[in-house]
C-alpha cells in the first residue's frame, strides 16, 4: 500500500495536534502571497520592487548596473520598516526625538 493511499485512507490524515498549525501555515502561505502579487503588479509585476530601494541610497547605482530595469520606491517607501519621522535621521537619540517632535507640532 502507498503512503498516499494509506493517507486517503485514514479518516483523519493530519493529526488533530496538527490542525491549527497546518491551517494557520496555510493562511500565512496566501497572505504573504496575496501581498506579494499586489505589489508586484504595481510595478508591471517586476520583482525587483519587492527590495524597496529608493534612488537615493546609496546601493542604487549598483542595483540599476546590474539589472537596467530596477524598480525604486519613493523615498519614503524604502527600507526595513523603520520609520524615520520629520526629517530627523539616524542614528537615533532622545535628544533628536525630542526635537523632531517639538518641530512637528
């Protein structure tokens, strides 16, 4: 007997310890790729959006020599997910923060 059969055989082929997690992968799974398709057919599904790099980084030159038809995001698109708030830049302090904030009001 072959494992898939011996699988479509049982009442139950995933283990009920394993139900949730398995579910829970495969919802993680179509949103990542639900995401990934949105922003990828933005940019005339061009993968390289998906780094999102601004032209003005310093990698961009290098990025746009090794492939012509990079994609860039808007400056304020870039990045890691860290946001940098009223032109204040790195690296970071108490003091920056407290007048970065003061200046935004």
């Amino acid at each position: 007997m072959s494992v898939v059969a011996a699988l479509w055989g049982r009442k139950n082929p995933i283990p009920r310890s394993w139900r949730i997690p398995a579910w829970c992968a495969v919802i993680a799974v179509a949103t990542a790729a639900a995401a990934v398709l949105a922003t990828v057919s933005v940019a005339g599904w061009n993968p390289t959006v998906l780094v999102r790099m601004a032209e003005e980084q310093e990698l961009a030159p290098l990025a746009r020599a090794a492939d012509p038809d990079f994609v860039f995001v808007h400056y304020h698109g870039r990045g890691d997910g860290v946001s940098v708030r009223c032109g204040c830049e790195l690296p970071w302090t108490p003091s920056a923060s407290r007048s970065c904030r003061s200046s935004s009001r």
